[in-house]
C-alpha cells in the first residue's frame, strides 16, 4: 500500500516556524495501530488521516507519536492547506471528529480560519499542588478546561521563562498545562507556551486548539472579541482569535514543506 504524505508548517508564512504536522488523506481508515506507528515514525507533534464522506464531510484523527488526540488545531490547519492547495476553487471545508463534532473550516483574506467550540476553562479557587510543584514559577491564578490547566502569569517574562518538571505534570495527565500572560508589546495581545509531557512529548510549537480556551478567557480580561496571540516557542507561531458567543474562530497561514509517500 503507497499513501501520500504532505508535511506542512502551520500557523507559519516561513519554513522551519509554526508546528509541522503530517497530512494524510484516506479512501477509508487504516488499522488504528498502523495509523500510531506511522505518528510514531513521522515523530512530530501530530499526524492527521482524513476519510471524505460520502457528504464530503471530513471525518479526521490526529495522532501524535505518544497516543491519538482528541482535538489538535494545528493539523487542522494543515489538513486545510492542502485539501485547499489541491482544489484552487474551494473555499469552504466541513471536518468531524468525534469529541468536537462538526466544524467549519475556509478561506478568509489570506488566512484559513477555523470555526471551534468555545472552551472557555473555569477558574480554580486552589492551584493543583503539581502546577505549583511541576513549574518553576508559581502563577498568578489557574484554570481548568476539558483540555488543559491555564497557569496565568503577571508577566510575559514569566511564561518566556518559566521551566517544566516532565515527571510532575505527567501526574496531571489526561490534561496539559499552557502558560499564558498579558503581552505588553503592543503586536500580540497575549502570549503562551503548551507542555503536554504526557501526551506529545514536550513543549507543543504551536497549538491551535488551546486557543478555543486562551482566546475566551482573554477575551473577559481584555474585554475584546478579537485578540493576536503569539505562542512563543522556539519555533513559534501567530494565531488570530475571535470569540463568538458559543464559538471561537481560530485563523492562521502555513506553508508546505514535503511532499512523498509511504510504501506499507
């Protein structure tokens, strides 16, 4: 069996910035096991395999090289670039996975925007004893969502510097953690890091589905609907937000980077 891959820098107008991820179309769904080894073998943060339904809706998983994840923006994103890249007339694209149901995805200006469930975390009277045990700065207050703990800093310096125990925050696995804080700089209107030890590895490039809860809670403490996040990774990534009501709209560019097949 020969499929085709597409690796793709998302949330990125420059090679080798944003997180790549792995692309690959389906005409039906693979062995879940042979699906994980193939993220084992890509070895970044997430594959994705896509099947068009008879609809043409589709249905997608994403894997990363440690299990399959429920919700991941940035190989949306991707997903989007090439199903867009190969088809100039498209504009509009309808996906399904299973924990967020159906989404809409398509072109606006020179971004691909995607229509996510608004995540919004809730806030935490007390800090988790491994948030504060497993990160090198305590934060200011802590959050929760189906997704991840939100530790919000005061500073910006704070989340550029702040350090990770893996072992620590794995004891707070399903969930990740994102650091985040105000950016002062006038470009972004905040800033985050992700570490997900326990489900990709280490600190996320860029993460797009975090962003359906940063872009709701900063929204309440800016009192803004559209916000520019920057997450600030080695590699990172530019991410424009808009909540609406009951969703969030996540937007950003990315850029091929490879193209080639795999022979199963």
């Amino acid at each position: 069996m020969r499929l085709k891959i597409d690796i793709v820098d998302a949330f990125a107008d420059e090679l080798f910035k944003g997180n790549q991820a792995a692309v690959i179309i389906l005409n039906e769904w693979l062995d879940e096991s042979v699906m994980q080894n193939i993220a084992i073998e890509n070895n970044l943060s997430e594959t994705a395999f896509l099947v068009q339904d008879k609809d043409d809706i589709y249905h997608i998983r994403w894997f990363s090289p440690i299990c399959e994840i429920e919700f991941c923006g940035h190989a949306t994103l991707a997903s989007s670039h090439i199903l867009f890249s190969e088809n100039k007339q498209l504009n509009n694209l309808t996906f399904f996975a299973k924990a967020i149901g159906e989404f809409e995805v398509k072109k606006v200006d020179d971004l691909i925007q995607m229509d996510f469930p608004n995540r919004k975390p809730e806030f935490l009277d007390e800090m988790p004893k491994d948030i504060i045990e497993g990160l090198s700065i305590t934060p200011k207050e802590v959050y929760k969502s189906e997704q991840a703990y939100f530790a919000v800093y005061e500073k910006k310096e704070d989340v550029l510097n702040v350090t990770y125990k893996s072992e620590i925050l794995k004891k707070l696995a399903p969930l990740d953690v994102v650091v985040t804080a105000l950016d002062n700089s006038g470009k972004y209107d905040f800033i985050s890091r992700y570490f997900w030890p326990a489900n990709g590895g280490d600190e996320d490039p860029v993460t797009g589905s975090i962003h359906a809860g940063l872009a709701p809670l900063w929204k309440d403490k800016l009192n803004k609907n559209k916000l520019i996040a920057l997450q600030a990774s080695k590699r990172t990534g530019v991410l424009h937000c808009e909540v609406k009501d009951d969703r969030v709209l996540v937007s950003g560019k990315a850029i091929n980077y490879l193209q080639g097949y795999i022979d199963i």
